[in-house]
C-alpha cells in the first residue's frame, strides 16, 4: 500500500509533466512547470513527516518531533521554483514582443 | 497525438516513481534509526542526521527554531546559493526587460480614493509585519524568506493602487548588493575567526531572547532586505511601468 | 599557505554582489574588474589543484563535520576541473570585452555567477548542495542564453529553461527517494550506506539523477535545446557553454555515476546513452549550413564521447574522458569564439558565405590548430582524449561501440573538412582585421592546446589519480 | 479514519481537482487564480504536516507573488489560448 500523500503529490508531478508535453502554449507550459515544482515540495515535506511530531521549534510540552531537514530544503526549492517562473515569464513577455504569439505552432509557422 | 503520447508518458512515469515508494513509510518511522557515518574520521556513528539537530540543535546554534537553525546555519551554504538564485533572477529579469524601458506607458486609470488611501494606511504596517518576521526567524516561524515576500507584497500594493508609482532603482539596487555583501562578509569573518566558512563567531547568549544564536539574525535580516527588494525588482520590472 | 577550496566560490560571489556598487562609480571599469577576478581565481584554482594532489581536501563550511555540515570535498580530478573551467573563464572574459550590448552591468553578473556555479558543481561533496549549484549555472545559463533579447535568443532560452526545469525536478526526486531511505545528503555517507536502500528504489534514484543532470550534460535525448541556445546566445556565451556550464554538469555525471552509486552492473545503460549521443550529434551536424549551429552538434556529439567514456568505467577510459572535457573545453571555447569573429566579419552565419576568412594568420592558425584538436589528430590535446577511450574500449571487448564510435569519428573529420577547404579557399573579398580582444584569447587556447598536446605529461599525472576516483574516492 | 486523514484526503481531492482546472482551462487567467489555489492548498497541507516554516513561505511566495508575476505576464501577453 502507498501511501496517500506520496501518492498525491506524484500525481501533481505528473500532471504537470503532461501539461509541459502536451499543451502548446507557453505560459500553460511554465504552469506545468510550476505545477511540478509544488508536487515535488509536498512529496520532501511527506518524506519528513513523523506521525505524533510536533513542529521543529522547541517545546516544552512535547518530545518527538518532525524532521527538520526536508523542511530546509524545500524552502530553498520554493525559491528557486519562483525565480525560474519569473525568469521565464519574462523571456514569453520579450519573445511576444517580438512575435506576436504565445503558440508553439504558430512560432514554427512564422519561421518558414 | 501529441496528447495521447503524452498521457502515456505521465502515466508510466507514475507507474515508475510510485512503486519506488512502496518500500518508503509514511510518518512511521523513528529518526534514531539511521546511523550516519562520518567520512572524514572514518567513523560510523549511532546517531542520524536528523536527530542530531533535534538534540543539539540549541546547544550547536543558539536557535530555538530548528528549520532556522538548519537553513542558516548546519546548511547556510545552500541558503547562500539560494540568494544568489534570487539574485540571478532578479537580474535576469532586469535584463530582459531592459529593452521595453524606453516603451511608451498606456494611459493608466486612477485607482479610488479608497483603495490609495487604505494602501497608505497599510503599506507602513505590512512592512513592519514583514520586518517582524525575519527578525523573530530565529525563534517563531517564518525568516527572511517569508519576511521579504511580505515586504515585496507591501510594495505590490502600492503598485496597484498607484499606477504610476515605480521605485527608486538605484536604492534598489544598492539595498540588495549590500545585503548580499553582508552574508558574504559574515561568511569570510567567520573563515578568518576560526577557518571554516560561514561558521557561527558570535555568542551565543540566551536561547529565547532576541538577540541570541550568534550570526542567525544578523543573516536572516540581510536575506530579508535582500529578498524583498529582489522581489520588489522583478515585480518593478513585469510591470514594465518605467519611463 | 594553504588556500580553501572555498574561496573559489566566495571570490566571485563577492564581487557579482560589489558590482553594481562598482557600477555606480564607474562604468568603464567593470570589464577591467571582472578580467581580474577571474584571473586571480584562476591562480587560485591552480593552488588548490597543487594542493589537492597532495592529498584530496575536505573544507568543512560552518564548522560542523560531515555529513551534519556541508563539505567542499576536493579531490585531485575535481581541482583539475575547476582549474579548466576557470582558464576558461577568464580567457572567454577576455572575449567579452567585445559585447557592446546594454545592460552591460547585468551581463559581467550573470558571467560571473556562472563561473561560481559552475565551480561549485565541481567541488561541492554533499547532494542537495550539488542541485543548489546545479541551479545557480543553469539561471546564470537562462540569463545568458536571453542576453541578445532578439527572437532567436528567446527561443533558444525559453527551450533551455523548460528542459532545464523539468531535469532539475528530476534531481530533487532523485534527492528525496535517497533521502527518504537514508536520511543523509553526503555523497560518501550516501555511498557507504548505499547497501541499506531497496534495491528497486535504488535504481528509479540513479536514473531520476542521471536524467537531470543529463540535461546539463547535453544528453540524448535531452539535448533538444543545445543547438538553438548555443546558436541565439551571444557568441561568448556560447563558448562559457562549452567550456563552463556543459562540463560541471559532465563532472556531475560522473560523481553520480562513480562517487555515489559505485554501480557496475548498469554501466552498460551509460554506454548506450553515450554511443546514441554521439551519432545523433554528428551526423546532423554534418547537415547543417549555420556554423554556430554546426559547433553545437558537434559539442553534443563530443559530451557523447566524454558519457561513454564513464560509462566503459575502466581506468584507461575514464582517464579519457577526463582529458576530453579538457580538450573539449579549450577547443570548443576556441572554435565558438573564432565563429563568433567569422559572423561578425562576414555578416552572416551561412558557412559558404565565409569563403578565405582563414588567411589572415592571427585567425586562421588558432582556427586550424583548434579544429585538428577537435578532430582528434596527434600532436594537439584531442588525440589523447578520443585514443584513451579507445583503448578503454578494447580492454573491455566493446567492439562494436568502438566501431560506431570510429565511423561517428569520421563524419566529425567530413564535415570539420569541409569547412577548413572553405575558410581557406582563395577569396577576393576582404574582412576587417580583428582586434586585441578576439585574437588573444584565441592564440591563448591555441598555445594551451598546442603546448599540453605536445608535453601531456602534468595532465596524465593528475589524471592517474582516476583509479582513486573509480574506486569511489573524492 | 482519523481526523488527520479526512481533512488530508479532502484537501488533497480538492488540490487534484484545482490542478486538473489548472491544467486545462483555456482561460489563462483563472488557470493562473487555480494555480494558486493549489499553492494555497498545498501550504494547508505543509501546515498539517507540521511544517509551518514551509507553509508560510509557500502562501506568501507561491501563492501570493508568484500568482502576481503570473498576471502580469498573462497582462501582457494574451489571455486566451488557442
């Protein structure tokens, strides 16, 4: 049995692997990738979870605790995942300038 | 066809990963259980990686709140890295959008009455709550992560209730190298003190109070400055409202 | 005195954040500034390789041991590495005097971060650290690739982002399935605990990690973005490509393959994956009219011949993929930088429009001498890259990729031919002479190539540390 | 079933479906404004999974700036597509 929280978030994983094959246009594409991302976080944060652990900040009233390194490491992802989005958005805003389209399709059709 | 092609890619590709996870417990598990080994001495502990910070996290760091403790300082290299992503970015995006500077504004609409003063009102208030965070990242949750995004947010506000409103770019600028300097400087002090970069050279004092836990603060606000003037750039620059 | 590893990260890092102060003064001297810090970080690349062959260096960052900190650790072949691609970076810095293009002050940041990142792949000894740097090069990477803001450039950039993104999620999946099972970020931690993992979850982390840091190491069949961002960039980025950014994500590979997983039983994969890159690689770079476009195939094919030198994984061959990220790095940078004078000279990036740009000696020497060391021709570095690997072939009686490998080989030298009779035919028409900032840092590479091809013996002593490495050392 | 499981499933249908929409909509716009519920989602969950570091940060850079970063690029470009 898997369980439900991996599950959950590699389906997030997956949907935005499609949506990055599948769709045509750019900004759905970044979605995607956005989408990605967030599964990706949930599935580190899963991995740290210990069932009865409180939050790592010291308390008196409990002992057990969850794992605290997950946790660092996806507020480092979250921040990278933002900076690539906005970079990225940014180049669909210059490439539109220049084009007129977000379509893939239409972008090889201008080329010819 | 492409969608097809690519519903059986997703589906394999989820067949894959979650049958690697069949092996993987979910919240049942006992962190004592792993054992590390350290390579250089050679030496297979009985302690994990995980439980170590949990146990002496306060004594090592000073930090009542563990996730700072590792984000600063057990892993501040990778928080080191993860500005200068920030950073990248935000200069990227300058980049980019530098030729679309000199381009004509649309005639912009005034927001109301309301909305610019509440967004007066509030601006001074978000920021304090923003600073609020990154100073407290030590001992509450949050840091100079969420800290900064909140007072990016403030700034986000003032945007959209003044259409015209841009900030100053050269005090943008100068805020975030100079934040930048001081988490390198304080890495550099701490190689010279004791010869391990980025090490933790101030006292510790008294877990709890504000000014503990050594350089963590000093850190965390320098990242909050730091990320909240990155993000107030980018947001500057997708809103392409400069003259 | 003893230098830390560390520095070589710190250094750039510094300045990339002193540099808009800097610009605030002046912006004359910012190109002046950059040439210097990475010359002085060159130096210092130097020191640390003589050191680290002394023994390999562990530099403990924040004062906590492995794996509770994290640790820079620097073997002979890492500081080797970090030696190459910093050459390069400065030499191509040099190269970059000649972008004229605004916002001159973001293009010096973005350059100096990529040297940092890419640094950092090569040095860094803990997992996560890796996937931090590996982001850091491939955002640099973005920025760069985005720099001309033509319609080329973001296309090229916004394909490189897109696959870059989807292999960076590849090797966050790859750290959480390690981690889940281990509970460890430290590659030797990983490596010497690597028996507690179930064996199926073993192998989806290996190819969660090989396929994304494949993407950097321009592997088939993720190389889709290679010849349109090498073609959109600036011609300087194109070289930092070549030489910076596509080897630390090779080096990268090999940590994967050899420092983490000390696998043996699936290096066959390795090969397969390393003999498709090449052919795809060569034999369309044989089509191609657009040089640059031409370059970077042939870039895809070379990273090709470097994977499946890991992947045959005996000493002789790894020893030869080692000394072909060498070559590779300095040839390359040469050849995109010497494109880089043909367009601008001739107007245009169509190959047979370029007729007799090779007889002005300070282009065409470096030009000749860094196409034969691609081709593989004794006495310049190529050969021994290409001839190791061979030989690292037959030991293992892999007779049949040695066969495509040598028939690949021989479209290489086909089409490199045919350019050579080209940028050497007789022509009437004249092209302006070059200036300082293009022919010195061409005649540079070409003394390197020329000086290690004739005397390899300093490469070959650190390259007999392979063993070591192989072995699963740092 | 216990508490933490039920409010987990639902909120986790709840983030699958707002991704679905997310995914498929051809209104980029509220694509965007469901992105940002699953953000919103995904940060109710780190908060359950007792991660408040994560769950903050996720709410205020993954839900709020980078939504708005969206938008505006979505304000720039096209709003449908094709």
């Amino acid at each position: 049995m898997i369980p439900y929280y991996y599950l959950a978030s590699i389906a997030l994983i997956v949907i935005g692997i499609y949506v990055v094959i599948a769709k045509k246009n750019l900004i759905k594409i970044i979605i995607g990738l956005d989408l990605m991302d967030t599964g990706v976080n949930l599935l580190l944060i899963a991995i740290g979870y210990v069932k009865g652990g409180t939050a790592p900040i010291e308390n008196a009233n409990y002992a057990l605790y969850v794992d605290p390194i997950p946790q660092a490491l996806v507020l480092t992802a979250i921040v990278i995942g933002v900076s690539v989005m906005a970079l990225a958005l940014s180049m669909v805003i210059g490439l539109y300038k220049n084009i007129g389209t977000l379509e893939i399709d239409e972008l090889r059709r201008v080329k010819e | 066809m492409k969608r097809i092609v690519a519903a059986i890619l997703a589906i394999l590709i989820f067949i894959v990963l979650a049958l690697a996870f069949v092996k993987i417990p979910f919240g049942n598990i006992n962190l004592s259980d792993y054992h590390y080994y350290n390579p250089i001495t050679d030496k297979q502990t009985s302690d994990s990686v995980p439980q170590h910070y949990l146990v002496d996290g306060k004594k090592d760091t000073g930090s009542t709140n563990i996730v700072t403790a590792v984000v600063v300082d057990y892993r501040g290299f990778d928080t080191l890295g993860e500005v200068t992503v920030l950073f990248l970015a935000a200069t990227g995006v300058g980049s980019i959008m530098y030729i679309f500077e000199k381009e004509k504004r649309r005639k912009v609409r005034r927001a109301n009455a309301v909305v610019e003063t509440a967004s007066q009102l509030l601006f001074g208030f978000i920021v304090l709550f923003g600073a609020y965070i990154f100073v407290h990242g030590h001992l509450t949750p949050g840091g100079g992560f969420p800290g900064g995004a909140v007072i990016a947010s403030a700034f986000l506000l003032l945007y959209l209730a003044y259409p015209r409103f841009h900030a100053e770019h050269k005090t943008l600028n100068v805020a975030e190298s100079l934040a930048g300097l001081t988490f390198v400087i304080a890495g550099l002090l701490g190689l010279l003190i004791s010869g391990s970069f980025l090490y933790n050279f101030l006292p510790f004092g008294v877990p709890t109070y504000l000014f503990s836990a050594g350089i963590i603060p000093v850190i965390y606000v320098a990242v909050g400055v730091k990320v909240g003037s990155e993000l107030t750039g980018i947001v500057d620059a997708m809103m392409g409202v400069r003259e | 005195m003893m230098v830390q590893p560390v520095l070589l990260i710190a250094l750039p890092l510094f300045f990339a954040f002193l540099l808009p102060l800097i610009s605030l003064w002046s912006k004359k001297v910012l190109k002046y500034v950059v040439m210097g810090v990475m010359a002085f970080n060159a130096i210092l690349a130097f020191i640390v390789l003589i050191e680290a062959l002394k023994a390999p260096i562990f530099d403990i960052i924040a004062g906590f041991q492995p794996p509770l900190g994290i640790v820079l650790m620097v073997g002979p072949l890492g500081a080797f590495i970090a030696l190459v691609i910093n050459v390069a970076a400065f030499v191509i810095s040099l190269y970059s005097a000649t972008v004229t293009k605004e916002p001159l002050l973001k293009y010096y940041m973005l350059s100096l971060l990529i040297l940092m990142g890419a640094t950092g792949m090569v040095l860094t000894g803990d997992l996560f650290n890796l996937f931090v740097f590996l982001e850091v090069t491939s955002i640099a990477a973005y920025g760069l690739a985005s720099y001309n803001k033509d319609r080329k450039g973001f296309e090229g950039a916004l394909k490189y982002v897109i696959m870059g993104s989807i292999g960076s999620s590849f090797v966050l999946i790859g750290i959480a399935i390690i981690y889940a099972q281990l509970r460890t970020l430290n590659m030797l931690d990983i490596a010497t605990r690597l028996g507690e993992m179930d064996p199926y979850t073993k192998i989806v982390a290996f190819v969660s990690l090989f396929l994304g840091f494949g993407v950097e190491a321009e592997m088939f069949p993720l190389n889709a973005w290679v010849p349109e961002t090498y073609d959109g960039a600036p011609h300087p980025v194109s070289a930092m490509f070549a030489s910076m950014s596509a080897k630390s994500g090779i080096f990268a590979l090999a940590r994967v393959i050899f420092t983490i997983f000390a696998f043996s039983n699936y290096l066959w994969f390795v090969v397969i994956m390393g003999i498709l890159t090449v052919f795809f690689g060569e034999i369309i770079a044989y089509v191609q009219k657009n040089i640059k476009r031409m370059l970077a195939y042939s870039s895809i094919g070379q990273m090709g011949m470097i994977i499946m030198g890991l992947g045959i994984g005996t000493v002789l061959s790894v020893q030869g993929a080692f000394f072909q990220m060498f070559s590779h790095a300095m040839g390359k940078a040469l050849l995109f930088i010497a494109a880089g004078y043909m367009i601008y000279a001739a107007g245009t990036d169509r190959m047979d429009k370029m007729k007799g740009i090779g007889r002005n000696p300070l282009i065409g020497i470096p030009l000749l001498i860094g196409i034969l060391s691609i081709m593989g021709m004794p006495p310049f570095i190529g050969f021994y890259g290409k001839f190791y690997i061979l030989m690292g072939g037959f030991q293992q009686g892999y007779y049949a990729i040695i066969a495509l490998f040598l028939a690949a080989s021989i479209v290489e030298v086909a089409y490199y031919a045919r350019f050579i009779k080209i940028a050497f035919e007789k022509s009437e028409r004249k092209y302006p002479a070059p200036n300082i900032w293009v022919y010195a840092p061409l005649i540079i590479f070409a003394i390197i190539i020329v000086l290690f091809g004739i005397y390899p013996k300093p490469v070959m002593d650190i390259l007999s540390h392979v063993a070591a490495f192989l072995a699963g050392g740092a | 079933m216990d508490l933490f499981t039920l409010v987990s499933l639902i909120l986790i249908i709840a983030m699958l479906i707002a991704a679905v929409v997310a995914a498929e909509l051809k209104d980029l716009l509220s694509a965007a404004v469901a992105l940002g519920v699953v953000s919103l989602i995904v940060s109710i969950l780190f908060y359950i999974l007792q991660a408040p570091d994560v769950a903050i940060t996720e709410a205020s850079i993954g839900a709020g700036l980078s939504m708005a970063v969206l938008i505006f690029a979505i304000k720039h470009t096209e709003r449908w597509e094709k």
